[in-house]
C-alpha cells in the first residue's frame, strides 16, 4: 500500500537534541540490552545498561555498543571511561529475572559507587578479563577493547565501543546441542520511554533460495 501521502516527513537537522533522541529510540526497536561490567584503573566496580547493542562479525567475533554522552554534562559515562582505562569490559545479556536490578543501575550514579551492590547482584570473577561477569545474566561475554570510535564531545554524541569476545559463559541449560534456546535465555528488549518487551510470541520464515 502506498502511504507516500499520508506519512509525516521530519528534517532532523531542525529537531533539538531532545527530539533527535526521542525519535531515535521510538524508531530503532525493540533494542537487545548489553549490560556492560567494567572496572576502573582503582578497582571500582561499574555496571550499566545499553541498548544501543548489537554483534559485528564472527571472524574475529566482534561486538559492539555505543554510550552516549552524559545528558547532564556531556562527560564520558564511567562505563567507558573504565574501559578506555583498563581495555576489557563483559557485556551480559538482561534476562527477565533481573529487568528490575538492571533498571536500578541505569542511573547517574557517582564514579565510585559499585552498581552491583546497588543493585543487589552478584560479581563472577571472570576467566580472562579482569570486569567481573553478572552471576544472575544467563550469557556473559568477555571482552577486550578491539576500537573507540568517537562521535563528538557534547551533549547528544556518544562513541561506538568495538570489543573482541574472549570468552562466552552460558546457564545451565541455556546452550544446548550448539544452539542457545532462547525461551531459556528469556531476554528483554528496550523500547521507547521507560517500555520494555519480552520476547514470546515468534515465528519463523525459511531463506528464500535463489
């Protein structure tokens, strides 16, 4: 069907930076969550929600995810700071089980709070990375620092942070036969506004050969 008339037609460039965003999350979904450990160059513990998160390639196996700016200042989030820092981090996936503690950390806390004590979750001590991993996540990827890509220095901009998986740690359960079981998983994914999703009605569509 042809809505070329109907639809509603925005030039970005005359949004605010605000309205950018808005825009951005409402449109891009749902969106996975890397619930991304670090640890600063002082030992201090850090563990903050992204969702602007997905995978790169499988040779080398690269993964990715963008932290914008702080809205406050326009400073590094502490996340990337740490990781700038030391050069390892671990992405855990957000299971629906711990959607409530991931949103507790979600905040902008000071650079010397633990937000897995915040949040009441449990450090793993990781295999190769010196982050600690989210004992409660059903998948946890080590990562060192692969790139930084920076896209600005202000309120708005954000960098895109390439890590190289070193490692990948499954709940029982979780990988089975060479396949992760996702009802198993039970993963959340971000929406616009405080809304999340759950993922629990699917189907499939067979490749199209050609």
């Amino acid at each position: 069907m042809n809505q070329t008339a109907e639809m509603v037609h925005i030039d970005p460039d005359t949004l605010t930076n605000q309205e950018r965003y808005k825009l951005l999350i409402g449109s891009i979904l749902p969106r996975p969550i890397a619930f991304v450990s670090s640890i600063s160059a002082d030992g201090i513990l850090n563990l903050a929600p992204y969702s602007f998160f997905t995978g790169v390639c499988s040779t080398p196996l690269i993964v990715c995810f963008a932290p914008m700016r702080r809205s406050v200042d326009g400073e590094k989030k502490d996340t990337l700071r740490n990781i700038e820092a030391v050069g390892e981090f671990v992405v855990n996936v957000v299971s629906e089980e711990i959607a409530e503690p991931m949103n507790l950390t979600s905040g902008e806390y000071p650079a010397d709070v633990d937000e897995f004590k915040a949040a009441g979750l449990t450090p793993l001590p990781s295999e190769k990375v010196k982050p600690p991993r989210v004992a409660e996540s059903p998948i946890q990827m080590e990562c060192v620092l692969h790139q930084v890509v920076e896209l600005g220095d202000h309120i708005g901009s954000g960098s895109l942070v390439l890590g190289r998986v070193v490692a990948i740690h499954y709940a029982p359960g979780v990988y089975e036969n060479g396949r992760v079981i996702t009802s198993k998983v039970k993963p959340i994914a971000r929406l616009a506004g405080t809304s999340y999703a759950r993922v629990t009605d699917t189907f499939d569509l067979a490749r199209p050969v050609v």
